[in-house]
C-alpha cells in the first residue's frame, strides 16, 4: 500500500498463515525521519479464512467491467498479490474511485489489508530500521 511514493505497509502471508508486515510510512514526511516496524506471526485458522474469503470477493469483482462514477485523486495505490494454487495472480489497483465496481474493487482490497494489518498490529515489531532502508 503506497501513497505519494511512500509505502505506507507492505506484507506477505505465505501457505502456512506465516505473515511479515512492514509498516511506518506516512505520505508527505520525510523518509529520513520515518521508522519501519516489521511484524511476523502466523495468522489463526479463523483470520486465514477470512482472508480466504476476501481473495474471493477480489476475484468476484474484478469478474465484473471496469468502472468508476465517482473519481478523486491522491488516494492511496499499490498492487495485490496472491496464489490460490491456480498461478500467482497479480491485481495493481489504487483507492481514488468512490463509486461503481472500481470502488468495490478498492473496498475488497482493503478489507483483506484490515485483515492482516489488525494481525500484525496485535503482536510487537521485531525488528525496526530506517525507511531509508527499506527493501
């Protein structure tokens, strides 16, 4: 999840529920003054379906056309990841559409980024490094 260049978190679940999550950076302040927190835990059996579950509601929406009635600019971007044993699947998307099916789209990707985000912020960082070095 970007904003302005700046990645605002990062994470990777893999099979197993094992989950590294990055986070510290806020759009506008100076990298040089931000601090990255890195998590890792393993989600519970319930977080990983309901992460499951979000995965398929990305994929039902982006079933659908295209579309956007309503469009802001600046929100935040990135792109959405993820192997459901078909093949990786790669989605770019960003949060600037308020209304139509890209904005379900944008709803449907933060919803699975609540879920691991919620996770990782109940456990202490590990580690923490400047976001000058990030990686």
């Amino acid at each position: 999840m970007k904003s302005w260049g700046v990645t605002l978190r990062s994470w990777s679940v893999d099979a197993d529920g094992r989950v590294e999550f990055s986070s510290g950076g806020q759009p506008g302040k100076d990298p040089a003054n931000t601090t990255i927190e890195v998590r890792r835990l393993t989600l519970t059996p319930a977080a990983r379906e309901e992460l499951a579950a979000a995965v398929v509601r990305i994929r039902e929406v982006l079933a659908q056309p295209e579309h956007c009635d309503l469009r802001r600019t600046d929100g935040p971007y990135g792109t959405f990841r993820w192997n459901d044993g078909s093949g990786e699947q790669s989605l770019p998307f960003d949060g600037n559409c308020e209304k139509g099916r890209d904005a379900e789209l944008g709803a449907a990707v933060f919803a699975a980024d609540r879920i691991v985000e919620d996770a990782a912020k109940a456990v202490a960082p590990v580690e923490t490094r400047p976001a000058t070095q990030e990686r």
